[in-house]
C-alpha cells in the first residue's frame, strides 16, 4: 500500500501581490484610537490553523502599534461554523474563518473551488483559490457583504472509514460525512451523504452515525478522527479540497483608516503562504498519525480509479452550468481551475 507524497511548494509573488491588492480599497482618514476587534474561528485552539489565526491577530495588533486589538474565539465557541459567514455580516463577530461550504448555495461562483479536480496539496489549493478571487473580484456580488481578506484550502480529500473501501460496489449506500459540494461527490459514488461540520465527526463516527468521512488526511490528526476509523482510501486522483474564508465586516473594515487597511493586506499576503504550508506540514502529520496507527491505506487500480474519475465529471459540468443561469462566468471560472490545478499537477516532481 502506498502512501501519499506532500511536496512542499513555494507560493508565488504574484500571488501575494494579487491577494494584497484585492484586499484593499481606498479610504480617507487616520488616527490613534484602539479599535478592538473579535474573530471567530471554526478550528479549535489547538489546531495548527487557529493557532496561526491568532498570530494573525497578533502580528496585525503588532504593525498598528497597538491601534488595533482583536480577540480570538476559536473552536466555534462565539458563532458556530455554519453560522460564521452570516454571523460577520451581522456583527456577531467583526472577523470570521469558517468553510464557504458550509452555507452551500450561498456562494454559487466560489463553490467551484471545492471541485474534485485532483488537487495535488494544500499550497496549490490555497495558492490557486486566492488567484482565482483576486482575478474574479468583479463578479463576487456573493463576498459584497464582508470584505474578504484571504482564504486558505486543504490538500486532497480522501475517504476515510471504519470499513474497507476497495471498488464503487463498497461505496453503495455508505453514510458519508460530507458538506457543501463533498455531499455531491459521496451521491454520484453511490454513498449516502450526511451533512455535519468537523467538530461533530469525531462522535459520528465513534457512534456509527456514519461510517465514513470524506476529508483531507490532515483531518485525522487535527480533529482526532484517526482515532475512529480504521481504513483510508486514496481517493486522491479525484481530490476535491474545502476553501476556508477569513473575512471581516464591511462597516468596521471601510471605517478603519487606509493605512491600517494597507497594514493589514500585507499581513495577509504572508499569513496566505504560510496557512498553505502549513496545509501540507499538517497532512505530512496525519500521514504519519496513519502509519502510527497502524490503519490500512488502500489504493484503488488503475481501473477503479478511472471509474471513480468519470462518476465525478458530470458534478463540473452541473457547476457551470448552475452558475452561468445565475449570470456568473462558470464556464470561465472552471476553465481557469483545470488549468490551474493540472498545471500544479505537472509541476510535482
């Protein structure tokens, strides 16, 4: 059985400055006032990805001079994961980091990020989502109700399950955790997808609630899953990835003065590189968590793969198509995915 290879990866510079200049807009005034913040996150404080969050905040309190304060809430525990996005719109929280999948239907253009197109790691994923935001900015009417600052997305998603899971046939009717587009991905193989956020997997599976979860090997680490399941099957081929938002609301980012808005789009641009190495240095861990355990990686033939591989083709075409009725350049944004992930693709050793 073989395991999966993370291939570290440099993010561009281009992308950074992508990112930076989509994160910014113009507005007048400056002063000295502290302006203090909350931010609520989905991980919990012991997960690499809300750890750097408030480091985030720590670095941004740091470059205004203490200008700006921001208190992190992780682990959901000011709004809860499905309830983030909205929650930042409504001021439950000034700053949220939660999954656009969450909110399925929501973000009807960005839902093509989590697409199964066979990511090759965290770096690429995160790298790709910020370019195709930044490029796309003008036609995310979806994002006018936050300012986005950056996302982040996981390496390929695989199949995790207390039973073996070798050929489509072992597939049928098994009870699938999965969310947003994912749920998609589990009925088109024959699964039956039931939609929780990771905090309430770990229970799922110990219970039986479902036998299987579809998620990125980072994820059996992070949120402790490796502990309730016993087979993983490298469903890397047809990887999708789940984007992560860090947004703020608009009323407090347009009241901050510009140079704290420019302040913190160049804190972005570096926490952007270092949430995708991290993504990959995570995934490195939950592959070694999987060897520790002792826990059986399957890897489908050649054969079983392609079958995997068109049983997953149409959910692309039913994207653009979806988003082109709601008067958004679907067709455009997947074409500009494939490219982007098949050139990532090529681009591994």
């Amino acid at each position: 059985m073989r395991m999966f290879k993370i291939v570290p990866k440099v993010v561009s510079l281009a992308l950074v400055a992508a990112v930076a200049a989509f994160g910014l807009s113009a507005c007048q005034g400056s002063g000295s006032k502290v302006t203090r913040l909350s931010y609520s996150v989905f991980f919990p404080p012991t997960h690499v990805h809300a750890k750097l969050a408030a480091q985030w905040a720590a670095e941004v309190e740091k470059r205004s001079e203490g200008r700006l304060k921001i208190n992190v809430f992780s682990g959901g525990s000011l709004t809860k994961p499905p309830q983030c996005y909205q929650g930042v719109v409504d001021g439950a929280s000034d700053i949220g980091m939660s999954c656009f999948a969450y909110t399925r239907g929501r973000f009807p253009l960005l839902e093509g990020l989590d697409l199964p197109l066979g990511y090759p790691d965290g770096i690429s994923a995160t790298r790709i989502a910020n370019e195709l935001i930044a490029k796309y900015a003008d036609n995310l009417r979806e994002l006018a109700d936050t300012q986005i600052l950056y996302v982040h997305a996981h390496g390929p998603g695989i199949l995790a399950s207390k039973k073996p899971v070798t050929t489509l046939a072992d597939m049928a009717n098994l009870k699938v955790r999965a969310t947003g587009l994912s749920a998609r991905i589990v009925e088109v193989l024959g699964g039956t997808p039931l939609g929780m956020d990771q905090g309430e997997t770990y229970d799922a599976l110990q219970k039986g609630v479902v036998q299987a979860t579809l998620c990125p090997i980072e994820t059996l680490k992070g949120w402790r899953q490796g502990e309730v399941i016993s087979h993983i099957t490298d469903t890397s081929a047809i990887g999708y990835t789940t984007t992560m938002f860090v947004t703020m609301n608009r009323a407090k980012w347009e009241a901050l003065p510009e140079d704290l808005r420019t302040m913190i789009g160049e804190v972005n641009a570096e926490w952007i590189v270092k949430h995708g190495q991290a993504w990959n240095a995570a995934d490195a861990e939950g592959q070694a968590l999987v060897a520790e355990l002792q826990r059986e990686t399957i890897t489908l033939p050649a054969a079983e793969e392609s079958a995997w591989l068109e049983r997953v083709t149409p959910i692309l075409q039913e994207y653009a198509e979806r988003a082109e009725k709601a008067g958004l350049p679907g067709e455009a944004f997947l074409a500009d995915l494939r490219a982007a992930v098949a050139a990532a693709r090529s681009a591994r050793p």
